[in-house]
C-alpha cells in the first residue's frame, strides 16, 4: 500500500492537526508518516504527544535480566541465542545454580528480575514453575517479569492446561508480569518467511488477553528491520491497540530493531539510525492508548536512546546488569547500565529521572 501524495506539506498539516485534538490516526496515516522524510516533524509530533502524556519525565527501573535455559525447540531465523540440547554452549541452570548467580550480582535497589529463556522441551512444566516459586521465596519484594507470551503457549502444549491456567499456576508461584516478547512482527505472512515456529499472532494476543483478563498488567514488542513491511508494522500497531482499547492491560510498547548475526556486521546489516528514531515516534503516535514507549539502548545504543526522548520515548529500560539474548547476536551496546549512568543519560537530554518499579510506580525523582 502506497499514500504518496501530491501535496505532502498539505497531508502533514492534516495529521498534525489530528494530533492536536486528540484523534487516532489511521493505517493512512502511519504509512504516510513512514514515507515521509519530515523526521523532525514527526519527532515533534511524538514529543508532544509524550509530553501531553508524562511530561518532562523518562522512566528506568533496576532490573536484572535472568536466563534459566537456551535450550529452544524453536529456530526462528532471526535468534542467535537459543541452542538445540548437547549442543555447545547449551544449558539449563537449576533453580540453585540460579540462585547462585543472582546472590553473586544482586544489590539490595534491584526491584526486578526479567525472565527470557528458550523453549526447552526436555523439561516440564513444573520446571519453570519452581523456578519462578524459589526466586520469590528468596527475594519476595523483587517482581518478577518473566515469560512471553510466546512461552506461555508452549507451557500450554507440554502441560495441557489452557493459558489461564498456566498463568494462574505462575502467579500462584510469584509471578506478576509478562515482558514482551516473542510478539516480532504479528502477521502471518512475517512468522513463515522467518520461520517462527512459536505462537501465532492471535495466540500472542489471546495470551496477553487472558493475563489482562486476570489483573495482570504486561508489555509488548515489536521486532523491525528485516523482511517485514511498513504496511505489516503498522498492521502490528494496530492490532495492539485493538487489544488495549479492549482491556488496558499493556504498560509499555518496546520497538526493538533487529541485530545482526554477528558484532563484526557492517554497517549495511544494522537498521538506520533513521528508520529507529521514526519508528519509536510513529510508535508514540499509533499507540496513543499506551502510556508509554521505550527506547531499549540494547538495540539502538545509549546515545541513539538519548535522542529518542524527543522523539516521544518516556522509558530508558533499566539496569540489566547483563544482557544476553541481543548480545548473541550483533548488539554492540553495553550488557547493563548503571543507575547513575541512567540518570546522567537521562539528564543529559534535558529531562527529569525518574527511578519506577515494574508498573510504573515512582520511587525517586532526580
């Protein structure tokens, strides 16, 4: 699909002025801003949007990213990280050696665990549910972000039970948020051409629909920069906001472009500067029922995330202390981040830190 128009000043002036008084925009609309070489005006647009939003703020949480496994059932082209069971460079920690390792890195500020894992199939439900009862009973008042919705169809398959109840099994355990993942770009025709195997587009919306259905509040991604279409991230867009319009149980969208296979990738294999600064505000502009936007400097780099709150992004992700899954890949932005480090980058492009937990309530202002 093509909006190309005649009179682009003419066609911005409509869209901005939809801005103005609060009207959604369309398909039209989001093909048109992504055509467009007027990145400054849509970066205006997503400012104002934001900052009607959440004002002069950008959010960070201390986090710390966890990975049980690798071991994956699934070889969707696009990961560099998961591994088929013997392989080299696979593992599955148990829930001790987990322990280990978190006692080893953890302080006493982190207020969550990110959970991201691969599919394994050689073990059972009750693995990943004793994973999750045992890092809660060891540190209660952190929250636990853990399992795609991706994950929560697969632990459907090994263990029988409907997502409801595989959630409600999980919650019971500690669990009290999903992240967002596994989503990557929710058509059909993206998931073969990739060769994602996991949960189709309507079961990675069903499953947040049921966690919605449950209380729980959860996060989205999108995975850009490769064979999809701009009418297909548009499309992905606006399925989201259907979903949220129905339930208002998203937090955050998170646009993560897609990283190379390798940290020596030339410069013609990573996603343009461009295309994820327009992307994270046209974002802002779809999505005008979600809260908020991330820039995840995982992906985009922590300057290229500095930048990004003009452009309609009011959350800096948080500490990490060791990312993984982007780092098997061709990430080349740091592991984690420092809290001070957050709030210098933060500062630095003239906005006010504010330090959250998980669901976006504010712990400290700087």
């Amino acid at each position: 699909m093509s909006v190309i128009t005649t009179d682009p000043i003419k066609r911005m002036a409509e869209i901005a002025e939809k801005v103005e008084n609060g009207q959604r925009l369309s398909m039209e609309d989001g093909l048109f801003l992504y055509e467009s070489d007027d990145l400054l005006t849509i970066g205006q647009l997503a400012n104002k949007v934001n900052t009607r939003l959440n004002g002069n703020k950008v959010y960070f949480v201390q986090n710390m990213s966890l990975y049980f496994t690798n071991v994956c059932e699934e070889h969707c082209a696009f990961c560099h990280f998961r591994r088929d069971e013997g392989e080299e460079g696979s593992y599955t920690l148990t829930p001790s050696q987990m322990l280990d390792y978190v006692a080893e890195n953890f302080n006493p500020e982190i207020r969550e665990f990110h959970i991201s894992q691969g599919h394994n199939p050689h073990l059972p439900f009750e693995y990943y549910v004793d994973c999750i009862r045992q890092l809660k009973a060891a540190y209660p008042d952190v929250t636990i972000k853990a399992h795609t919705a991706a994950e929560i169809e697969f632990f459907s398959r090994i263990s029988g039970l409907s997502y409801r109840d595989v959630l409600k099994t999980l919650m019971d355990a500690g669990l009290s948020t999903l992240p967002g993942g596994g989503a990557e770009i929710l058509t059909e025709r993206y998931r073969t051409k990739m060769n994602v195997e996991k949960a189709s587009s309507e079961e990675w919306l069903d499953v947040h629909r049921n966690a919605h259905l449950l209380g729980m509040k959860t996060h989205a991604t999108m995975l850009y920069g490769s064979i999809e279409t701009k009418e297909e991230r548009i499309r992905h867009m606006m399925l989201l906001r259907e979903l949220q319009d129905e339930t208002n149980g998203f937090l955050v969208f998170i646009p993560n472009s897609i990283q190379p296979a390798s940290k020596n990738a030339g410069l013609k294999r990573r996603v343009p500067a461009w295309d994820e600064l327009k992307t994270i505000a046209i974002s802002r502009l779809m999505l005008d029922n979600f809260p908020h936007i991330k820039a995840y400097f995982i992906n985009i780099g922590v300057k290229l995330t500095q930048l990004s709150f003009a452009f309609g992004a009011s959350d800096a992700h948080g500490t990490i202390v060791k990312e993984k899954i982007s780092h098997a890949a061709g990430a080349l932005s740091p592991e984690g981040l420092t809290r001070d480090e957050l709030v210098w980058l933060i500062q630095g492009a003239g906005r006010v830190p504010v330090e959250r937990d998980t669901f976006y309530n504010e712990i400290k202002v700087y």
